[in-house]
C-alpha cells in the first residue's frame, strides 16, 4: 500500500528538493566549466518540462551536460530526481544517485549528499531492498546530525524505522519512527508540517498491518488535528484536500476493524465531501471501508469496468491488487465465479513479477562480470609470466626444506620419540586427575543437593524452559491466541525477558520470540489448509492465530516462496 500514497506527496517533495538542488548549484557554481563557454542552464525550467514529458527533460540534460553548460554531478542527481518522480524507475534513481556520490566533485556538499541519500533511501525502500535501504538512512542521518538539520534526520530516522520494520526488528522500528516524528514536530513552516503529517499516515499504514487498530486510530488524530492546523494556517489547497481525502479514507476503514460503524460512517461521510473523492484516484482510498462494510458493490463501482483503475504498467503491483480487491469484492456479491477469474489473473501477475525480478536480477549480475571480465584478463595477463618464476621459486624451496626435512629426521627422532612418550604420560594424568575431579563433584552433589540444582548449566535450563514452552505450543496451542504477548509467555514460563532472550541465545542462536511463533503458526496455518481447502484467506490466517491477513500473506510467502493461494491450489 505504501505506492498508492497520494502523487501530491512525491509532487511536493520533488519541488522541495528542486528549489534545495537550484540553491546548491547556484552557489557552488562549476568550477570544471571555462567561464566563456558557460551558459546558465535553468534547473526550474527542466522540472517544469518533467512533470508532462520526463523524456525531453532528460533530453535537455544530455544536451546541456554535452554542451558543458552543466556538470556530470548535477546531471546525475537531476536524472535521478526525474527517475525517481514522475517515472518512478527506481532501478535508474539508485544507479544516478550512486554515481553522483562517487564523484570528486566540490557540489557534493553536505547539503546535495543529503538529497542523493534520501533520493538513494526511498528507491531502495520501493523496490524492496531494505538492508540497502537502511544503510542509506543511517549515513544520511549522520550527515543531517553534521548540519543539526532536525527536518533531515527526522526524515532519515523515520526511513531508518521503516526497514526495520520490514526486517523484523519491530521494537527499535517503532523507537525510531517515534525518533523521526518527534524530531519533525520540533520543525517549523509549512514543508516540515506536510512532512510530518506524511510519516504519520506512513506509521499509521505499519501499525495497521500490525494489527493495532486503536494504537493507529490514536495516530490518525494526531494527524487530523495537525492537518486542520496547516489549514488554518496557511488556507486550503489541492494538496490538503487530497490529504483529507486519504486520511479520512484510512480512518472510516480503521472504525469499522475496531467496530464503532457510526463513527466510520461520519468518516466516510467526510471523505465524499472532499473534492478528492470526485477523483477517479482518489475515490480508491475509501476502497478499503467499502469492502470491510460489505459495501460490495459501492466498491466495484469505484473500481470501474476498467481492470486497472491506475494508469501505467499492468504488470505491477497495482495491477494486482486491484485485481484482488475486485475478486473480493465478487465473492462478497456472491459472484464467485467472476471473482476467481480475476484472482487467478491476480496470480498470474504475481507470477509474473517474480520472474521479472529474478530476470533483473540476472542481468544484473551479467553486466557485473562484463565490467570485471576485462580488467580479469588484463590482471591474468600482466601475472601469467610472474606465476612461472613464482612456480619454480616455490619448487626449489620445496625441494630445499625436504632435503633439510630428512637431514634432521635421522638426528631428531630420538628426541621426538622421548617427547611422545612424556606428552602421553601427561595426557594419562591429566585424564586421571578429571576422573578423580568427577568423583569428587558427584560426591559433593549427593551432599548437597541444593548446590548440585544451582550449578546445572544455563544451557540446561535453557532447553528444560525451551521444552516447557513447546509443551504448552503443541498440547495447549497457545500460539492460536491471536492477543499472545511476550507477557503473556514471561507469565508462562515464570522468567524474566532478559532470561527469555538468554534461552533462545543458548538453543537457538539467532532464534527470536515472535519468529518463533510466527513459524508455529505457519506450520499451523499448512495444517488448516490441507483440512479446510475450502477456507479464505483471511480465515486461514484468522484459524492460525493471525491478527493481521496481510501480515500473515507476508509471512508466509517469505517462508515459503508462495502465498497461500497458490499453495493451496498446488496441493
């Protein structure tokens, strides 16, 4: 869902970054140019052309990059900005970007690194690499520290958050995102408000795929109230009616998972009185509470007659989704036929940008072995005739330490021989002195029997703890408990979570609590499918202890590389 937030949002932010790129470049100037031949290149005027034609402003750059009215560096971050909105190609923001910090140039300030890492930050994030990605931020956060910009590190502190949402590490994910919002909250004017208002629509988005519905709805008035500031502040505006239109969407949906249906209502309400509802993009952001109200219909006419509501590539994410809310929306009509056409078209898309991805991956790797293939061989042709002379170096001092080998073995072997028979005397002591060493433990344990239970290995009570929560996972299922906490197991087990984290440290290594259970209730969730083929989705996910039905999709493709659906149809 992140890629569907409001166009506005990427239009407000490629302004903000054009205006900083123009003031850098203005004033760090190209000291590689000859001032005659130098003619002032208009970076606005190429932001303007980009917005209705991308590809004749990146013609514009090549021309004034081939003329010398603009450098290498600036060329590189402009395409990146184009790349990254309005083509949102986030393959060609990442190259652009990572050449433009490679360079030694003087316009890669603090100021312009900041604008590539953000750039670099984002793309990696929306094309799914987030160990990447969460390096980007943590170096642009550092860079932003530098400049005691708390807008900047806000931002990256937030990214930071998303990654590792997305890996898993939920506890410091939400301390960082708190970080970045707090960070963002101490920013004046207007950009740093629209910022903010974003990341907290980002959060929100988390947390309902985490399943905290309130804690989300908590969230969104915050949100609220700081969009009605901005509009008091400084009046109405297109942008803040579309960020009425989507928060009031997102907030009719959460009402109605928590169950107040008058108060989704009034916000659903609100939503069609913004102009943004008249949208045909923007009518998509009160799908959700359409579908969760058993508004079924209302939801297909939304939708349209049309297979993809947005346009573009329908080859993509988008494609499917849409797919899938119509084929749910089909079932809730009782048109189940029509419904399963489009989640198998749904399928087949998804198959599809597997093999996409793994295609660029492949020529990925190809052009990395081009681009190192020559300098391979120029490398193995200044060392074929090295290696010759090294081969007969390393012969002949062979040849030398085996004939001074032999030379000493005849005069060394008594020696050796009288070490042997010391060092084996020594082991049999050794080997003596721990069996009395035993003995004498065990004897202490029979006297003591308190002392004996507090000297067993923390690895021993480590498995007996293990074992004890697996008893209570197979025989009581504890895992189905959709509301299962840490304290809940804590409780259990009778121990601290220190102690906790100590037990799957000693039995597990890398093992974590919620990827344990997580890996019960998939295994659980295999069992319901193969007894219940005729379950849903979201009844699977409900049956395994899921709170969350894309959560649990999520998990389940990670596991096992196929979702639910398709796994169900392969059995």
């Amino acid at each position: 869902m992140n890629r569907f937030v409001p166009g506005i949002i990427l239009s407000l932010i490629s302004i903000s970054l054009s205006v900083l790129v123009y003031g850098c470049s203005k004033g760090t100037g190209h000291q590689d140019m000859n001032p005659g031949d130098k003619k002032e290149f208009d970076i606005n005027r190429v932001f303007t052309v980009a917005v209705s034609s991308p590809d004749s402003a990146l013609a514009l750059i090549d021309s004034a990059e081939a003329e010398g009215n603009l450098s290498s560096f600036m060329a590189q971050l402009i395409r990146a900005k184009i790349y990254f909105n309005p083509l949102q190609e986030d393959a060609l923001v990442i190259k652009c970007a990572k050449d433009a910090l490679s360079m030694d140039s003087d316009e890669l300030d603090n100021h312009n690194r900041i604008v590539l890492l953000r750039l670099l930050g984002n793309s990696y994030y929306l094309s799914g690499q987030y160990d990447e990605c969460l390096k980007a931020a943590i170096e642009g956060g550092n860079v932003a520290q530098s400049l005691d910009s708390l807008g900047a590190m806000g931002e990256f502190k937030f990214l930071t958050g998303e990654c590792q949402m997305r890996l898993g590490q939920y506890a410091p994910a939400y301390a960082n995102m708190e970080y970045g919002i707090a960070a963002l909250s101490k920013e004046n004017g207007c950009h740093a408000q629209e910022t903010l208002s974003h990341l907290l629509g980002e959060q929100m988005n988390f947390m309902i795929e985490d399943g905290k519905y309130l804690e989300a709805i908590e969230r969104g008035l915050v949100r609220e109230d700081l969009l009605n500031r901005l509009a008091q502040d400084h009046g109405s505006s297109n942008y803040l009616d579309q960020q009425f239109g989507y928060h009031f969407g997102k907030m009719a949906y959460l009402f109605m998972k928590v169950g107040d249906r008058p108060k989704a209502g009034e916000y659903a309400d609100k939503f069609w009185n913004t102009a943004y509802s008249r949208d045909p993009i923007g009518k998509l952001r009160i799908l959700e509470y359409c579908l969760e109200s058993g508004r079924y219909q209302e939801a297909l006419d939304i939708l349209g007659e049309e297979d993809f509501p947005c346009s573009g590539d329908s080859i993509s994410c988008d494609g499917e989704y849409y797919l899938r809310l119509k084929a749910e929306a089909c079932n809730g009509l009782g048109e189940g036929g029509k419904g399963y056409s489009y989640l198998k078209r749904a399928m087949v898309i998804s198959d599809s940008l597997a093999r996409r991805t793994d295609k660029e991956r492949a020529l990925k790797i190809s052009d990395t072995y081009r681009a190192h293939e020559a300098e391979l061989r120029a490398s193995k042709a200044e060392t074929k005739g090295a290696r010759y002379i090294l081969y007969m170096i390393i012969f002949l001092a062979i040849c030398i330490i085996l004939t001074l080998g032999f030379s000493f073995y005849y005069i060394k072997t008594r020696d050796i021989i009288d070490k042997n028979r010391l060092i084996e005397m020594g082991r049999s002591d050794t080997e003596k002195y721990m069996r009395l060493l035993q003995s004498a433990n065990a004897r202490i344990r029979e006297l003591d029997p308190k002392e004996s239970i507090q000297d067993k290995s923390s690895e021993t009570d480590s498995w007996q703890l293990f074992l004890k929560l697996e008893d209570a996972m197979d025989k009581e299922k504890i895992s189905l408990d959709k509301n299962l906490t840490r304290a809940d197991i804590l409780d259990l087990l009778g121990i601290g979570k220190n102690r906790l984290g100590k037990m799957f440290q000693d039995i597990g290594g890398d093992l974590s609590l919620p990827s344990y259970i997580n890996g019960k209730r998939l295994n659980h969730a295999l069992w319901v499918i193969a007894e219940h083929p005729e379950y849903t989705v979201n009844e699977i996910a409900d049956a395994s202890g899921f709170s969350n039905t894309r959560n649990f999709h999520l998990l389940f493709k990670k596991r096992f590389g196929i979702t639910p659906l398709q796994y169900r149809n392969g059995k």
